[in-house]
C-alpha cells in the first residue's frame, strides 16, 4: 500500500435477502473506493440500499444474507475473512456511527463506561490513561465538562451530545475508516451543524477517511469530497461533489437537487418545491430496463429504458453516470 492506493475498495458488490416472493435485491453490482483522508457520501431515498452497502462492508448483515462481490480494506478480503479476524478490524480499524445514538448507546450503563469499553476492547490500558482517554474523546467531540458528563446516562443527554457520544465512541481506536449512517437525522439544522464540524475536527486530527450516509443532500455539499447517489439498490451516479451538484449527468440526481428549497425562489402557490413523480420500484419485482424508467422524465418509452439495464460509465472526467441518454440529456460526451 502506498499513500495513493485506496483505503477501501469495494467491487460488483450485491445483496440478496430470500422473501416468499423471491430473492430482494437490496444492493445490485455497486463498486467504489474510498481514498485516505476523504470523504465520500452516499445519498438515495430510503430502501435505495445505502445502509445495506455499508453493513456488508462491516460484516454486520444477518445469516440469511447472500453476499457476493468483494470488499478489500488496505488490500484484505472482509468478505472472506473469518468472524474472528473481522473482529480485529471492525471497531478498531473501521468504525460506524449507527442511525439511532438512543437506541444505540446502553441506558443502563453512563456514557464513560460505554467508551472506555470501546477502548478496551481493542486495547490493554491503565484505569487512569483509560479515565484521560475517555475525557479526550469527550472533548474531541465537543462535549462541554467532561469529567462531569462522562458519569452521566444517555437519558441525561441531548439528542445532539448523544449523537456526538456515539461518534466518540466509533473513534476510540483512531480508526482508518468512519462509517456514519445518518449522523444527522432528527437533529435541527444547528445541531447537525455541530455534529459535521466534529467530523471535520476528527480528520484533521485523526487522517481518517469518512464515508457520510444520507438522504440530505445538504449535508454531503458541505462535507463530502465525492458523492454517490443510489436508486433502487444500484449506483446511478459517482462524482466530485461540486460536479455532482452543478453538472449532473442523471436524471434521478437532477430530480433530488431540483427538490432542494432556495432562497433564490418565489415562496407562492405557484412555485411549489419540485417532486418526482410515483414511488420507488420493488426491490423484489423490480421494472425491467432502468429501474428509474417509470419515473423518469426523460424515459424513451420501448427503447433502451424499459428494455436494457444503463451501465455505469464515466461519461466526464472522473464522473460516471448510469443513464443511456446522458450526452442527449445533458449535453456531455462520452469518456471512451
């Protein structure tokens, strides 16, 4: 490994969950790497699979998932790698900052304690290194007397200092790679800025690479360097975030970002936020061709997007777009 080689790559991966109805196509041939020191975000409606893709990487999906494709972090197969082994890497080297810090975190248990396990776990330390670790983490994330709030339960947390709790425990061990499902969610706008400028203060004292999952396309602008959007367990765009948001090549992202509310709009009746039309596709009995074809508004119905399934091709430089009419649409051409 060299400094320019990938911190993780992850190639063709795909998901399937058995149902009465047949195989769930939680996550169909996606592939990407992530570098050190970036950050990428993945963003797509619920159920698009952005959860789901993340999981597999960690090893955390149930038994009955059927996994295929491969995941290799600094040149290791996770998905090959014995339980055991995983458990070597996974808090220590990968971290995941789950969706719900409530749920998450142990009401029986205070806020120190459930950090000082997560160091632990991976580490042989003294009571009183162990006491200055925790109040390190405490106050890397923002959270005000340490000493103080460290003897204290979840319950006796905001939901803003909760979120950050989980976030010091998923960096306890300096890990390589923070993966962080939601961070945001049900938080008001001034929390969930504080919650990113902890992600932004853990780079740069950690050097680690950051994988942000969202549907808040507000959140990545501000923090991603690349972005990937999902659709119905696929990838249909990967770009540097300012290429994504001011030169889209997807239909799907065009719809996302014209749903946005800006100041720059009239705020009457007849300017409505846009919307994309119906609902996303069965996962199980998903539409034939490009699975965005029955909302799309640029579909050419009994062409190629009802009948072939778009591959994912770089039609800028280093940007890939998984749309047949891509040059038609947004006047690009082809990278060859």
């Amino acid at each position: 490994m060299t400094g320019l080689d990938p911190l993780l790559v992850v190639e063709h991966l795909s998901v399937e969950f058995p149902t009465d109805d047949g195989a769930l196509h939680a996550v169909d041939d996606v592939s990407f790497a992530v570098m050190p020191h970036e950050t990428l975000g993945i963003v797509g409606e619920s159920g698009s699979g952005k959860t789901v893709t993340s999981m597999a990487v960690l090893g955390l999906l149930p038994t009955r998932a059927r996994v295929s494709g491969a995941v290799r972090f600094r040149g290791q197969d996770l998905l090959g790698m014995r339980e055991k082994d995983l458990e070597k890497i996974r808090g220590a080297k990968i971290a995941m900052v789950f969706q719900d810090a409530l749920t998450a975190l142990n009401p029986a248990y205070t806020v120190g304690d459930q950090i000082a396990e997560a160091v632990t776990v991976h580490n042989q330390i003294g009571r009183d290194a162990l006491a200055t670790r925790v109040r390190e983490l405490l106050t890397l994330v923002g959270i005000p007397n340490p000493s103080e709030r460290a003897e204290q339960f979840p319950h006796e947390y905001s939901g803003g200092m909760r979120q950050r709790a989980m976030i010091a425990m998923s960096i306890a061990n300096d890990p390589d790679l923070l993966i962080a499902d939601e961070p945001t969610t049900a938080l008001d706008v001034t929390i969930q800025a504080q919650v990113l400028e902890v992600f932004g203060r853990i780079q740069e004292r950690t050097e680690s690479a950051i994988i942000i999952i969202t549907h808040d396309l507000g959140v990545v602008a501000g923090v991603a360097d690349r972005v990937m959007v999902m659709y119905s367990g696929q990838q249909v765009e990967l770009a540097s975030v300012d290429d994504l948001f001011y030169n889209t090549r997807h239909p799907y992202t065009a719809g996302l970002l014209a749903s946005l509310p800006r100041l720059d709009r009239r705020a009457d009746k007849a300017d409505r936020l846009h919307r994309i039309t119906g609902q996303p596709p069965s996962l199980v009995f998903r539409p034939s061709g490009c699975s965005f074809h029955p909302r799309c508004p640029e579909a050419r119905i009994g062409g190629l997007c009802t009948e072939v399934v778009p591959e994912l091709r770089e039609v800028a430089q280093g940007h890939l777009s998984a749309c047949h009419f891509a040059q038609d649409i947004f006047g690009v051409e082809r990278v060859s």
